[in-house]
C-alpha cells in the first residue's frame, strides 16, 4: 500500500484546510484504492462517494479524481462509503467505514465538545481537550490495519459513465446559459434548476 509521507501528509492538510479524522479516512480510502485500482492521471480511473464530507479532500489530492473532471461523483447519502473503478478492465472495490472503528470520536465526551465546538460555546480548556481527542483519533485511523477500519466489497452500482459534453441552453426565464443536460423543460421552454422552482409549483 502506497506510504504517505509527512511532506504529502502536509500538503494534503493544507490543501483541505485542517487536519481531523474526515480527513484521515479519505486518506486511508485513497491509500486502498490506490493500491487496487490505482492512479487516475486523467478519466481511467472513477471514484465514487456516498458522502460530501472532509475526506473526499484527500481522494481528491491523492487518486487523480477530480469533480471538474467528472470522475469523482457525489452521492451525498450521508455514508461513509467510497466506490473506486478502473474503466480499462472493470476492477472496483467499495469501502465502507466499520462503525467499531470509531469509538474515539463516537464517545458521549467527543460528541459533547463537539455540540459545543458548533454552538461556540466551548471552553478554551474543553477547546483543548477536543484538539487532544480529535489528534488521538486521527492517530488511529492512519495506523489502523485496513481490516479493521473498512469493509472491502464489491460495487454496488456499473462505472459511471464519462462526463457529458453537451450544449448549452439558453434559460426561458433568467435567460442565462445552462447546459443541456441539467435543463429542465415545461410546456415546451427550457428552464435552469432554480427558474424551474419558481415556476412549478411543488405537490
């Protein structure tokens, strides 16, 4: 399994911003994937997430799946799951985060300083006590055997398809360029997501 240097590990904090166990799971998924399915230097490779949290930084920086390349797909979905494909032969794997695996940031003390971390209304002392867990937990998602952080499995779903090149729209009621394939149509008028909300009432 590729080895993740302190300069890369550096690097991939600065490029998401902090450093917390999301982080570090997207780092380990990235790490297994890159072992099995292996690097995407343009569209070979697809990775797909069934969340939009912190991790998917570091599948980014690391495999070569980008959003604006289209082969990094979100299901937000709220899972700690991550599908990775190779297009040239089909190999996949899917990865899903064992819940026993994350009894630090599970304990009743994290998820309190955690409630007040987003109310603000921590302490400077609790504040430091927060940092000193989350560190232990990252600590051990990095050099957790892989078995015992993931269930490896099989795909749920076929390799998405290649990103859609297509045409661009003209919205009937904003009048600005949307592009076909995310266009919706009413009554014969082409419409941009959030016209087509203003103008078709919900059931």
């Amino acid at each position: 399994m590729p080895s993740i240097t302190s300069e890369c590990l550096e690097q991939i904090i600065h490029f998401h911003g902090h450093w917390c166990p999301g982080l570090a799971i997207g780092i380990r998924a990235a790490q297994i994937a890159l072992a099995e399915v292996g690097h995407s230097s343009d569209e070979e490779m697809v990775a797909l997430c069934e969340t939009d949290m912190c991790g998917i930084d570091a599948i980014q920086f690391l495999t070569g799946c980008t959003l604006g390349k289209g082969n990094l797909i979100i299901r937000p979905y709220g899972k700690m799951a991550f599908s990775f494909y190779r297009r040239k032969d089909g190999k996949s794997i899917r990865l899903v985060l064992k819940k026993e695996s994350g009894k630090g940031t599970g304990s009743p003390d994290y998820r309190e300083l955690q409630a007040k971390v987003n109310t603000h209304t921590i302490t400077e002392e609790e504040r430091r006590r927060f940092a000193a867990l989350r560190q232990e937990r990252c600590d051990a998602i990095m050099t957790m055997p892989v078995e015992e952080l993931f269930e490896i499995g099989t795909v749920r779903e076929a390799v998405p398809p290649h990103a859609p090149m297509a045409q661009s729209l003209t919205c009937a009621l904003c009048r600005e360029g949307v592009m076909e394939t995310k266009a919706r149509c009413f009554k014969g008028e082409y419409y941009c997501a959030p016209c087509f909300e203003k103008i078709v009432p919900r059931p």
